[in-house]
C-alpha cells in the first residue's frame, strides 16, 4: 500500500496556487483525495511530498497531511474502501489530541513545547474525567454544554484544580478543537458557544515593594545552601525580569560587556524572543558567588522554599488574594519576581514599551496585566512632582 501527498498541477486556481491531493495505492487499486490545502508549485517538494520550508505555513499544513494520511492508512488498513476522506474512519477526541501531542514533540506543528505541556496536562484532566464518569472515550460530539458543566464540576468541586486552572483547560479545549475543524474531523460548533467560556476571575496577584526586596537582600542564609540559592534565584529573577524558567538557565555566555556595563542577552524559553536586559552590580554579585550557574529544583519546590525565606524575612503584611487572605509570604511565587520589577520600573515612569522589550512581553496591553500597584504606590512616587508642591 502506497500513501502520499501530491500536488495536484493540472487544475491550478487563478493564483496560481494548486490543490494538494492524497495519492492511494492499494494492490493497483489508485485513487486520488482531494484536501483542503492549495500552495504554489515552487513552495511543494514532490520526492518527498512536503510543502517546503519556503511557505510561511508549512509546518502546519505539513502535519495536517500527515495527520490525513496516516487516518487514511488505517482507515484502508482496517479494511476500509478507497472512497471519499469525508467518509474516513472516525477519530476520538481523545486520540487526537495523542496525535497531536506527538506530532508538537516531533516538531509537526509550529506549537511551542511549553504550550504542548499545557495539552498534555488537558488530556491527563480529559482521561481521569472518563475513568471517573466509566467512559470508555471522548468523542468530539461529546463535547457539549452538558460536558462544560461537569468537566466545570469534576476539576474545580474535585479539588483538580482552581478557577484559573479550569480555565486553562478551557483554553486548550477551544482551541484544539477549533484545529480539529479546520481539519475536517468534527463538525461540532458547540465549544464556540458563548456559555462554553473561561470563568471571570479578578486578579490581585501580590507584588513585592522596594522595602520588602530589600529584607530579602538583607537576609543572611549562609548556613543554608539551599534556601540561599533559591533566595539569590529569586533576586535574580527580579533583577533581569525573567521567567523561573530562564533564570535557572542562566549562564556566563548569555552576557556581554559594552561601553564598560555588563548586559544579559537570551532567548525566551517560552516564546523564544530575544530580551537584552542591562545587569546591576548586586546581579553579577550573585552570578560570580554562583559561578552562573543557579540550576535546580523544580517550580514547585522552589515556591515552597520561597515561602519559607519570605516569611524569614519578615514579609508578613496581610493582604488578600483571590478569595484568599493571610501574611504576604504565603502568596509569594517564583513569578512574584517577574511581576514585581515590573511594577516597579512602572512606578517610576519607565515607559511601558521599554518594560516591555525588557520582559519580552509582545504587547503592552499583556504587561499592563502584570502591574500592581495600588492607588497608595502611585500616590507616593508622585507625591515629589511639581505639580503636588
């Protein structure tokens, strides 16, 4: 049996561009299966029956054929016609968010590997939703408002998970079946109801203050290895904006000297876009006392740690976050850094497009999310303008 992509030149459409056909041969039985992508003749590589790396979507159109043909080898290898794809072999919603999670980790679809984590947490949720409900599987035809509901139920009354938890795997929901339409696999359009939606959720997240940095500088771990380090990490983070996840990346090759003043330069993990970030003097401290190298622990563990180091600190004032309150240094996470230093440039007028390019964030209005600042902050910084003297 022979299955592969040709671009089918005979019948090209005005742009010029030609439908891509999936060619079958089964015991000398041929027939040809028409798709839904066109590209122009130069941008396809008929040996390999690929569209070349020269198209600007190839990598999605690429695992969309893949994903096809391989639905049509088992299709015909189960014993199944050489008739229409339309009538193909039905996939699971389940099985295909598995192809798909395969084919992100071999590079098929152009998605980031940080967001394949958050598919893969989605369909953990998905298959201990089935086992708890005895469902054999998930169709796409299940997923209803009825399946918004109890899945709603499932994670957040079960413990899985809190409001911003459920909403991210709402997120994944709507958009890996958005691609499975495109694809042709389900015809459901229940998930762009305007009820199968995140749950609004007020965001307070806590930032630390300059005094609060500072107890953190101040606090003497030498005896404790490890609660310094992750202090240090933490200040790090603080210092250059970064994410937990490229501040344990750090090192020695990532910085560069101009003009007598030391820079950081490195690729985002998440959403690999270049940030160039000037280092202070107490951040190159902290790196040589490291030889720049400040790897380790996992998040998790090392939000535990910090939590202990804050409260060491005296970071105690009591606030409220989401429907949660107590001292401040049970709310402090890895990412109270990132948020932090943003805050504070913002504060003192730092222009939000520098901030921005700093913290890679792509749009102003994503940083704008990030400030914290209460009404008494601005109050203070602006209370040495001109203008309220």
């Amino acid at each position: 049996m022979t299955v592969k992509a040709v671009l089918w030149t005979y019948e090209p459409k005005k742009n010029g561009t030609c439908n891509i056909k999936i060619y079958a041969n089964v015991d000398g039985r041929k027939k040809y299966f028409k798709t839904k992508l066109s590209v122009l003749p130069e941008h396809f590589d008929d040996k390999k029956g690929i569209v070349k790396k020269s198209h600007p979507s190839h990598l999605g159109y690429n695992a969309i054929l893949r994903s096809q043909m391989l639905e049509l080898e088992d299709h015909l290898l189960g014993g199944g016609a050489l008739h229409g794809i339309e009538k193909k072999k039905a996939v699971s919603y389940l099985t295909y968010l598995e192809n798909f999670i395969r084919d992100t980790e071999n590079g098929l679809t152009g998605i980031e590997m940080s967001t394949c984590k958050s598919y893969k947490s989605t369909l953990k949720r998905l298959r201990q939703y089935c086992e708890q409900n005895a469902l054999p599987d998930l169709h796409f035809k299940d997923i209803d408002l009825t399946f918004y509901d109890s899945f709603k139920r499932f994670l957040i009354e079960g413990g899985l998970s809190r409001t911003p938890g459920f909403n991210k795997h709402v997120k994944i929901l709507k958009a890996s079946m958005r691609l499975a339409m495109d694809k042709g696999l389900h015809n459901n359009t229940t998930f762009l109801h305007k009820l199968f939606k995140k749950i609004p959720v007020k965001t307070n997240k806590i930032y630390l203050s300059e005094a609060e940095i500072a107890k953190l500088e101040a606090l003497d771990l030498s005896t404790n290895k490890s609660l310094g380090l992750e202090k240090d990490r933490f200040l790090l983070s603080f210092y250059f904006l970064t994410r937990y996840s490229d501040s344990i990346r750090l090192r020695h090759k990532d910085f560069f000297e101009k003009n007598g003043k030391q820079y950081l330069r490195y690729f985002q993990q998440k959403t690999n876009k270049e940030c160039v970030v000037p280092a202070k003097d107490a951040a190159w401290a902290i790196l040589e006392k490291w030889n720049f190298d400040l790897s380790g622990d996992t998040n998790q563990e090392a939000n535990r740690k910090l939590k202990t180091i804050c409260a060491m600190a005296g970071i105690d004032t009591h606030v409220e976050e989401g429907d949660r309150s107590g001292p401040k240094w049970m709310f402090v996470t890895t990412h109270t850094a990132r948020r932090s230093a943003a805050t504070h440039l913002a504060l003192h007028g730092v222009n939000l497009k520098i901030i921005a390019d700093l913290g890679g964030w792509e749009k102003v209005e994503t940083l704008r999310t990030y400030l914290r600042s209460s009404g008494l902050d601005s109050a203070e910084v602006a209370k040495d303008l001109k203008f309220f003297n």
